[in-house]
C-alpha cells in the first residue's frame, strides 16, 4: 500500500521537483551557516528568509491549485486558510515571550495589558504548548474549510457565486480580527516574537531550520497532492471539473468529493501560513484581505494551474519579481502584476508549465501520427503485391 502512494506521489516530474526542493533545504541553510560572508556562494540570512517566504507562497499556492486546477472551485479566499494558521502559530508565539514583554506579565501578551484585558481569553489556552499550536494549524482552517464547504457544496454553489462567497468569508474574517475585542491584537496584530521551541526566532540558526522546514513540508505536501491527483480518487476529481453533471448522475457523491478536497487544501494553506510568521516576524489582519486571496490566483495561473508543479514556479517567480520592482520602481509593482496576468491570460492560457507539457504533448502526437503514417506506407505495397 505505502510502494503504491509512493508509485501515484512520484509520477511525472513531481520526483524531479522533489529532490530540487530538497536539495535546496540542504544547500541554502548550509551556505549561510558554513560559508564565509564574504565568499561568493554565501547566501545572506535576509535572502534566505526571503526564500523561505516564497516557499510558504509556493505551498499556499499549491492548496490553491488543488482545489482549483483538479476540481474547479476557485477559491478566493484561501489567504483566511493561510491567515489562520498563521495566527495559530502567532498565538503560540506570543506565549513563548512571558515576562520579557514590555509590562513584563507573564501571563498575559503585552497587547492584552494595553487594552486593559484582566485574563486570558479562553481560547488562548494550550497555545504554550507546542504540539497543541501545531495542532490549531491544521485543525481551525480545517474545520472553517469543512462548515464552510458542508453548507456550500450541499446547496450545489458553483462558479462565480462560490468564488464571491469565499471572497466573503475571508472580508468578514479581515473586519473581526481588526477589531480590539477579539482578542488577536486588533489593527496592530501579533509581533515582537521572542523565541520557538525555546530557540531564539532571530538566530541565524533558528532560520536556516525555518528554511528547511518549509522546503521540507512544500515537498511533502507536493508528495500528498501528487498522490491524490493521479489515485483513481484524482480522475474522478477530474471529472467533477470537467462534467459535474454527469459525475453525479453515475452516482458519486460529488459534494463530498468537494470538501474532502476542500479541507485539505485548507490545512495545506494553514501549514504554509504558520511557517511564514516566524520568517516575517508578523501575523495581523491584513492577511486576510481578499487581495492576497486573488494575487494566489495570478500566481497559479502564472505557473499553469491544474499542474501542481505550475503554482510553485509562478510563486516563486511572481514574488521574486515583487521584490525587485517593489524596491526599484515601487510606483510600477502593481501595474506590472495586472500586465503579467492579462499577459498570461491572452497569451498562455495554460500557464508556463501546462504551456510546456502541450508543446511536448503536441511534438509526441505527430511523432507517433508520422510513425503511423510511416507504417501505413510500408504496408502498401506489400498488400499491392499481393493484389
């Protein structure tokens, strides 16, 4: 059973871009931490957090790409997944300060004692404890994800109307945690970190490990989608995309086909949103706004949805090019994103990668049409001599 995941995980190219992955959670940590400052391979710990930040975009993008590109909900709001477990580490985080806040309480976050909080919310409970946090991180967007999805898919919302409710969810969400009494620090969010797993969070250390385990957890849940995709629960997820109609009239429950993949696209976005926070060394409402929703719907696109490995370049593409013109032309950023994806639109409709595999699907089709045509020749004139 284990051989035969991993046979449907690695299938295609996904195992070359596994080991890419992997190769990189090995070389980059260990060009900053072995290599000089001032040796020409050495990566800056900056650049690597950097990295590490695009590697979260990658994962989250990947979440999006699975309920998108193989079952055809697009989602505009799993940057409320992604959110969510990142709040969930923060709350872990903030924990972890004690009394070297600026109040010095140790029971309470210094946020709370501004705003004249007298105890901790019961929903702040456990979150000192590690494993408990990690918890919350798959567990809260799971469960957003499944009600959400429960009531969603039942009453066969489709299309745009499921994409503007998602886009919904993920605005209401931005307005409550902006507000004080909620409890998660309102406008200003969850900062001034101290330290996870009793590690300091600004070692250089400290973030070479962050790097590794998002390079690991992007590779592992490529593995898992991977595995999903080409099960033959993967066709018929397909064929929820394609023909929902007539998935359904064949007598497969389509709507839980929907939120099972629903709730793990969402605990892959919480996954990539708790890895992100200690990197940045921020998680506020922000996140939540349904522009960064639609921003990983360019960067799928950009790479080719419907691909798994198509999200993950144009994440990292798109948000490298973010850093570079954010900092030389700020005024033009988002300008160029519009252009790039209207670009992409008009002109690769497939994405770069799903661009690529036609082009090598095409050649393959006239290869093997010119073999047939080929063998068709050389028989005739034996059945001619035999006329």
């Amino acid at each position: 059973m284990i051989s035969a995941f991993i046979f449907r995980a690695l299938k295609g190219h996904i195992l070359a871009t596994v080991a890419v992955i992997l190769g990189a959670a090995v070389l980059v940590p260990a060009s900053n931490l072995l290599l000089p400052a001032d040796h020409a391979l050495h990566i800056p710990t900056y650049v690597m957090s950097l990295m590490g930040k695009y590697l979260c975009y990658a994962l989250l993008a990947l979440a999006l790409d699975l309920v998108w590109g193989y079952c055809g909900i697009l989602s505009l709001g799993h940057g409320a997944f992604f959110a969510l477990g990142g709040y969930a580490m923060g709350m872990y985080l903030m924990r972890q300060i004690g009394s070297r806040g600026v109040y010095g309480n140790p029971d309470l976050p210094d946020f709370m004692i501004f705003l004249n909080w007298k105890e901790l919310p019961w929903f702040w409970y456990g979150f000192d404890m590690f494993p408990f946090a990690m918890l919350m991180v798959l567990f809260v967007p799971g469960l957003l994800a499944f009600v959400f999805g429960w009531f969603a898919f039942r009453s066969r919302v489709n299309g745009v109307y499921l994409s503007i409710i998602t886009q919904a969810m993920t605005y209401a969400l931005m307005l409550a945690f902006f507000r004080n009494d909620m409890g998660f620090g309102g406008n200003n969010g969850l900062t001034d970190y101290k330290e996870i797993v009793g590690f300091s969070v600004q070692a250089g250390g400290t973030r070479a490990v962050l790097f590794a385990l998002s390079a690991l957890m992007l590779a592992l849940c490529l593995l898992i989608a991977s595995a999903i995709v080409n099960s033959k629960f993967g066709k018929v997820l397909v064929g929820v995309r394609d023909a929902e109609s007539r998935v359904r009239f064949l007598g497969f429950r389509v709507e839980n086909i929907k939120l099972f993949t629903f709730v793990v696209s969402a605990m892959f976005a919480g996954i990539a949103g708790a890895l992100f926070v200690p990197q940045v060394g921020i998680i506020n409402p922000g996140e939540f706004a349904p522009a960064n929703s639609i921003e990983v719907v360019v960067w799928t696109a950009v790479g080719g949805r419907g691909t798994l490995i198509g999200p993950i370049i144009g994440a990292v593409l798109v948000n490298a090019g973010k850093s570079y013109f954010t900092g030389a032309f700020p005024e033009l950023w988002l300008f160029a994103l519009g252009g790039l994806f209207i670009a992409v639109t008009l002109f690769l409709p497939k994405g770069i990668v799903g661009t690529i595999q036609s082009g090598f699907s095409g050649r393959k089709a006239m290869k093997a049409a010119s073999s047939a045509e080929k063998g068709r020749g050389d028989v005739t004139p034996v059945a001619q001599a035999a006329e």
